[in-house]
C-alpha cells in the first residue's frame, strides 16, 4: 500500500521541476509566479472595477485586487503544499495498487 508521493517528488510552479535537467529553473519558475500573481490582480481588479460601476461602490476593486493577489499566490504554491500531488513531471499519474484495481 503506497501512502502517495513524498515530499521530494511534490513541486509547485514558485520550486520549479528540480528533477528536469532541461529547464532554466530559477528564471522560468520565476516567470510564472510572477505571471500569476500579476494576472490575477489585473484580472480581478477589472472585474471589481465593472461591478464598482454597476453597483456605485467603490471599495470593489480594491477587494478584487486582493482576490486576485491571493489567487494567484494559490495557483503557485497549491501544488506544493497541496494533498498528494496527483500528477508528476512527466505527466504520468502516480496511483496506489488499491487505485488502480
């Protein structure tokens, strides 16, 4: 019975792939990171931005900006400190014998 993947074989899009020889680590997982956080805010905040017009608020979008902020920060480190991983590097899925029967 296999209790899932390790820590060592969990990775989040702020780590990077450490076993994938072939990637520019540091600036690639950089990249995305900072692509999440920033489009989400911008997404988020345009959306509130539409609904302080619609509804003659103005305090929406600033809670978008923080929506899209905490989103984005999710959507980096989820895999990382997520449940079990489900899916590894190479696209494969790591299921128990109790899974797959």
């Amino acid at each position: 019975m296999s209790a899932g993947p390790g820590p060592e074989d969990r990775y989040s899009a702020a780590s990077g792939n450490p076993k994938n020889a072939n990637n520019n680590g540091g600036y690639n997982s950089g990249m995305i990171v900072f692509s999440y956080i920033i489009g989400g805010i911008v997404v988020w905040s345009l959306i509130g931005w539409v609904l302080d017009i619609l509804l003659r608020t103005h305090w929406i979008v600033l809670a978008g900006a923080f929506t899209g902020l905490a989103g984005g920060f999710y959507l980096s480190f989820a895999r990382r400190f997520g449940p079990t991983g489900s899916k590894k590097a190479d696209g494969n899925t790591k299921r128990s014998r109790r899974q797959r029967d």
